[in-house]
C-alpha cells in the first residue's frame, strides 16, 4: 500500500481524521453514534498510542530506520516514508500504513526511537 505524496503537506489533525476513517473502514474501530473530527482525532490518537510499543518494537531495529536516524540527510521524506510503509506491511502492524506511516516519520522517529 503506497501514499499521495501530496498527503506529506497535511497537518498532523488531518493525517490522524484520515487515519480515524481508514481505521473505522477496516473495523479497528467503532462509533456507537456521528462522530465529528474531534471525535476522530481523538480516537486515532487513542488507537495509535495503543500501538505505539509494537511499531516502535517493528520500526526502531530496522537498519533502514537506523540508517536514516544517523543520517536524515541520506533519504527524502517521501523515501522514508516508502521504507516505513514496507516495514509496517511486511510486520502485519496493522492497517493503514501510508497514512500511519507519514504521521510516524513527521511526528519524528529520532523521538519514538531513541
């Protein structure tokens, strides 16, 4: 599963509301009622920190990512991005990985690998 390139330029909200709506999609999580965006961010925020450990566990050992900690310079955000996504897909982490993905490497990996 790729991305839009155009989704680096979102803000962190409008990543985690994409992320809400992928998520209820797939069935990872519910809403009993309408949900607003708040409600989404919210949620995806809540799911995402449920799962933080297993994808630091799957991210931060990688020595793509480690290469990329030592040296940010060495890859563009979107070749990053690619190689979150490959790691994530190929570890089952869960769905969905571009937008996951892109909120993981600009939220910052040095901070959830170090």
């Amino acid at each position: 599963m790729g991305f839009d390139v155009a989704d680096l330029d979102k803000s962190e909200e409008e990543l985690l509301i994409d992320l809400a709506n992928q998520l209820i999609a797939s069935g990872k999580i519910r809403f009993s009622g309408p949900i607003d965006d708040k409600g989404k961010i919210e949620r995806a925020r809540r799911w995402l920190n449920g799962n933080l450990a297993s994808i630091k566990n799957t991210l931060c050992n990688d020595a793509r990512v480690e290469t990329y900690l030592r040296d940010p310079a060495a890859q563009n955000l979107a070749d990053i991005v690619g190689v979150v996504i490959d790691i994530l897909s190929s570890a089952a982490v869960g769905l969905p990985f571009g937008t996951l993905a892109i909120l993981l490497v600009k939220g910052g990996l040095n901070g959830l690998c170090r």
